[in-house]
C-alpha cells in the first residue's frame, strides 16, 4: 500500500511539472504573474480581484495555437479564421 501511494504521488507530481511548463510556454511569465497557494486568502483574493485578472477571465481560454507555421502572416490567418468559426 505504500508502495501505491508513493508511486501516485510521484505521478501526481511529475503532471502537475508537465502542466506547469505546458501553461508557461504557452503564456509566458508576464502573461501568468506568480502567486502560491500557501499565500493568504487576502493575497489570493486581491489577486482574483485584479483588473489584469478579470480582464483574462472575459477572455477565452480556447483559442488555437499553431507553432508550425513559416510566418506571422500565415499564422494570423489562421487565427482569424479559428474566431469566426466560434462565432
């Protein structure tokens, strides 16, 4: 049974890495400020609060991210048609 519990938590962590790292190369720091979530509940809150915070909740999360492309052109192409096909 310890043997179980240790290897999901070492599962767990090495998600939770991979997650880590997929958001950051996606966002970047300046996009995702740094908060902990051992931080006061005031902290956090204020965080939420933050009109740089809200400003990215009405935003949305699905959007497409293609890496493959030769050119900012092409890619902003691609962009524009991915938001009038959500529309």
């Amino acid at each position: 049974m310890a043997n179980l519990l240790k290897k999901h938590r070492q599962l767990r962590g090495t998600a939770a890495s991979t997650y880590r790292k997929a958001l950051f190369s996606i966002f970047g720091e300046k996009e995702l400020p740094y908060i902990q979530s051992t931080d006061d509940h005031n902290v956090i809150a204020t965080w939420k609060a933050s009109p740089q915070e809200q400003i990215k909740k009405s935003e949305s999360l699905h959007r497409e991210v293609n890496h493959s492309t030769e050119s900012e052109n092409e890619d902003d192409e691609d962009e524009e048609a991915f938001i009038n096909e959500e529309e």
